[in-house]
C-alpha cells in the first residue's frame, strides 16, 4: 500500500485509525517474502488483533520476527536495536510502533534516538509511527500535526493515516501528494482499488 522502500518513513495516525494494524500488515508481507522484522514497541500489540493478521504465517516464518518491548524510552533501547538490524537487508524491516509518548511533546532524547534510527535505511527499510494531534491553534494548514518538529519530518517520509471524515470503516492513507483509501477489516487494512 505504501512504497517505503529505500526511504525511511514515518507513520502518523489519528488515534484508533490504524497505524499498528498497517504495521503488522506490512510485517506480514515482509516475512511472508522471505524477509525479517525487529518490530519494537511501547505496547504489545493485542494478542488476538496479532493473530489475526498474522494468520498465514508459519512457524518458521514467526521465528523471523524479533519483539522488543520498551516501556518508557525509545532511546533507552536504541543500541539494541542497531544491534538486532546489523545485517539486516532491503527485504528486512525495522518497525517501532510509538516512538514517542502519544500525549505532549515528543521527548527530545526520544527524537534524537528516532533521528539516529533513521541511519538504518543505508541497509535496510524502517517504519516509525506516533499518534497525530489535532491543531487546536488553526495556525497550520492541517487539522492533523505530527510529532516531533522538523528533526523527524527531515529525517522520515510523513505518511498521514486518518479516519475517513465521511465513511466510517474507511482510511486515508497519504504522503508525498500520493492518496489512498483503505477498508479496516478483521485482517488488517485493505486497499481500495477504484
């Protein structure tokens, strides 16, 4: 759904649009080809909600993915991580669902540890995601603003992932003057095809 190849991307959704559940869609892909996935996170991703997407996957195909659960600070982890990807490939990801705190600002060791992150992408893809805000100034041009200032939004491709203002159960999906429109379904999200 999304071309993040070779570019490191950072996923910001409005709260319950679905920012892990196209996480563990575009995991299952990676390893359903072959690839690995580090898939680091504040919160484990809901048992049931893993299963189901994740449903084709073999057990030697779950033994390629590595879970790394940092409760309060991406950076405190980061060197595990680096570690973890050393040789990881193009068919390879790296995933860290919630780099930041989904409320205030982002902490500033947390978005120097997701700027120095996105060093990966020499060698391997990688995916970021954190909650977007609503814009309660109306200062900027959208209702929806990402976290971490001009550090990450140089270092990452944005991709905005909202809830369809008119049709519930759609998303949209857009970065770059690219737009999609997704269905949220029991297998993860599903692009609609006009």
């Amino acid at each position: 759904m999304i071309d993040f190849e070779g570019r490191a991307m950072h996923v910001s959704a409005s709260p319950g649009a679905g920012k892990t559940t196209l996480c563990l869609g575009i995991a299952s892909d990676i390893i359903l080809n072959g690839g690995r996935v580090i898939w680091a996170c504040r919160n484990i991703p809901d048992a049931d909600r893993f299963r189901e997407i994740l449903y084709k996957i073999d057990q030697s195909g779950l033994g390629r993915i590595s879970i790394l659960n940092f409760s309060s600070s991406l950076a405190g982890e980061l060197d595990i991580i680096i570690k973890k990807a050393g040789d990881f490939g193009r068919r390879d990801i790296v995933i860290v669902d919630d780099w930041c705190e989904n409320h205030g600002r982002a902490k500033k060791q947390d978005v120097s540890a997701a700027k120095k992150l996105s060093m990966l992408i020499q060698s391997t893809n990688i995916i970021i995601t954190s909650s977007s805000y609503e814009d309660a100034s109306g200062s900027s041009d959208n209702v929806w603003l990402t976290r971490g200032g001009s550090s990450i939004k140089d270092s990452y491709v944005t991709v905005l992932l909202l809830k369809h203002h008119i049709k519930q159960g759609l998303r949209s999906i857009s970065w770059e003057g690219n737009e999609k429109l997704a269905r949220m379904t029991s297998k993860g999200l599903e692009e609609i095809v006009s």
